[in-house]
C-alpha cells in the first residue's frame, strides 16, 4: 500500500523514534513530501542506516542519538536542530514502548515508572525543548501516535494505559494553549500496528504503517491547521 503524497515542501520535521517499527515508512513518506528530517533514536547506527536509505541531500537530513527521558540531552537535541536547520516546525512522537498482562494488584512500580518514561516524560522533555522553535516561527505540528486505551483502558493493562493516558492529557492541554498561535497538538490513535501486508482474506486487526503515515501527512499539513486537539482514529473498519 502506497502512501499518497501531501506536499510538506521544505518543513523541518523531527521524527522521534524514526529507527522504530513505524519510524522508517513515516520517514519515507515525509521525505518523498519534500521535509528536510531530522531523525531521532536512542542509537546512532539504525539512523545513519535509514539516513542512507532515504538519500536525501546531506542538507535535509539530520540524525540525532539522544536520551529522551534526560531534559538535558532533548535540549542538546533541540540545539542541534536549530544548528543543522535554523528552525524546527514538526515534531512527530512515536517513542514508546508496551507493558502489559499483569493486575494492578500485583503490577511491580518498575512497570509504571517505566511507561511514564517512555510515553508521558520522553513527550513532556519534546515539547518543553521545542515549543519555542514553534512558536517562533509562527507555525508548528506536535502529533503523536496514541491508543484509544488512553480513555478505555482495559483489564491488566494498568502500566500501559496510565503512560498513555499521561501522553493523552499532555497532549490535550498543549493544544488548549496553542490555539491561536498557528500551532497544533493532535494524538493519532491506533489499537495495533501491522507488521506485514494485509490478508484480503482475512479481516484486519490492526492499522497498516502507510495508513498511519498518510494521517501523519495530513496532519502537519496547511489543509489540516483547523484540527487541534483531536484524537484521531485509525481503527473501528
């Protein structure tokens, strides 16, 4: 399934967790829209791998191995971005992990501390980094990729859907406070992500990474400056 092209002409987009499980076909669709990127991961390696994948000209892209749960090191990252750029307008958040399978009762504190970490506090340190940059230039996207867990949580799901639930509330305060300023705070939300083409036989589960990426697309398009605060769904066919 292809993605279909939006025109995102010269945006500096910083795509956090680009390496990841859905990082790479995002990547693809927002160079292929004309993004200059700025790709973020906790190892150099994989970055400087879909770096070269993309071959997009050494002055549109940009990879960065940072620490995101560390304020200090999302700050090194939002001044190397500003250094390579001169200005950051999209921040994609896909950094996140899973726990799950186990009752409140007996859910160990590592659990939830390690969920806050991965959803609430790497998105917290993101924005508090790169607002300015946002704001400044007058126009800015902040989306991330969420769960309808957030608002429903499930049984034995307690670690994940209080992490997500953080991100959540996070993301729909930013946007109360951005409006008007031509900047945006949206959460996509995905129940399951594919991870290999869908079966025309058999009915889909889960939201293939194109699907979530043309989303992506939208949303951090002039077309799409309207839509704040919104939890977008990519699931329910």
């Amino acid at each position: 399934m292809g993605v279909p092209i939006m025109p995102i002409q010269d945006r500096i987009v910083l795509i956090a967790g680009a390496a990841g499980g859905l990082g790479p076909t995002v990547c693809r669709a927002f160079a292929g829209a004309g993004a200059s990127l700025a790709l973020v991961g906790s190892r150099p390696e994989p970055l400087q791998a879909l770096a070269a994948e993309l071959s997009l000209p050494a002055e549109r892209v940009l990879t960065h191995a940072a620490n995101l749960t560390d304020p200090a090191a999302v700050a090194g990252l939002a001044g190397a971005v500003q250094a390579k750029f001169g200005k950051a307008e999209i921040v994609i958040h896909l950094v996140g992990g899973y726990k799950g399978g186990t009752p409140l009762a007996d859910l160990d504190l590592a659990e939830v501390e390690a969920m806050l970490d991965q959803h609430l506090w790497t998105t917290f340190h993101m924005v508090r980094a790169f607002l300015p940059l946002t704001l400044a230039a007058k126009w800015g996207r902040f989306v991330v990729v969420s769960t309808p867990m957030a608002q429903n949580p499930a049984a034995k799901q307690g670690a994940y859907a209080v992490g997500k639930a953080a991100q959540d509330v996070l993301m729909m305060t930013l946007a109360q406070e951005l409006k008007g300023t031509g900047v945006t705070a949206n959460c996509l939300q995905v129940k399951s992500i594919e991870s290999a083409p869908p079966d025309p036989a058999k009915p889909r589960t889960g939201t293939a990474p194109a699907e979530i990426a043309a989303a992506l697309l939208w949303l951090c398009s002039d077309e799409a400056g309207a839509t704040n605060g919104a939890r977008l769904p990519l699931f329910g066919r």
